[in-house]
C-alpha cells in the first residue's frame, strides 16, 4: 500500500427521511410526461389557466386538472382565483429541494469512487 494521503472531504450528511420522502413525491410527478410538459409550460409562460394550459393539446382539460392536482400535492404548483378563473404557477422550492438532494446523492457517490479509486491505485 502507498503512503498517499489524498486530502479527504467531509463525507456529506445522510438525507433525512422527510427530505426523501418530498423529493419521492417531486420525482414520481415529474416522471410522466404530461406533467413534465406542464411544469415546462409553467415556467416558461407564468400563471395560466387550464384552458390556456390545453390550448393546442389533444389532452382533454379533465386529464390536465388531474395531472395538476399530482403537481400540486408533490408541491411543484398552485393554484391562484382570479375572479371566476384559476390560475396554476409553478413552485419552485420543491424542485429546488429534490435538486438538493440530487446533489447529495452525487456527493455520497463521488465519495464513494474516490475511496475506489485509492484503493485500486494502492
């Protein structure tokens, strides 16, 4: 064995159950395509509502509202009144929790090939 010493990181926290469990939720409503589509939508064009949201679409504007009702529980959207009409936006802050814990994956994993990686080179 070499005596090396590779300057070591910090291993990064283990994610907490509750932390996983929202970015469970933001995964599976990502994973269908409807929903990814609405999401992009969403960002791109701010507040819309359903009609504007199936303008275009063969999907029927019962299928969307379900879709953004799965949106709306993983935390992804919301909807706001606007007199008579409802109005959905995007929320980013779950998103940006589920990237969070995407990076601490990839963190525990680039650990994970360093020590690897120093043991194959010992």
């Amino acid at each position: 064995m070499s005596n090396k010493s590779e300057p070591s990181r910090p291993a990064p926290a283990p994610l907490k159950a509750p932390a996983l469990r929202k970015s469970a939720r933001v995964f599976g409503a990502l994973g269908d395509e409807t929903r990814l589509r609405l999401v992009v939508a969403l960002c791109a064009g701010g507040a819309l509502s359903i009609a504007q949201l199936t303008a275009g679409t063969q999907i029927s504007r019962q299928a969307v509202t379900k879709h953004l009702q799965v949106l709306a529980e993983a935390g992804l959207v919301r909807d706001l009144k606007s007199g008579r009409e409802r109005l959905w936006e995007f929320e980013p802050a779950q998103l940006d929790q589920a990237r969070q814990s995407l990076d601490r994956i990839a963190q525990h994993w680039d650990q994970a090939l360093l020590r690897l990686q120093a043991f194959v080179e010992d």
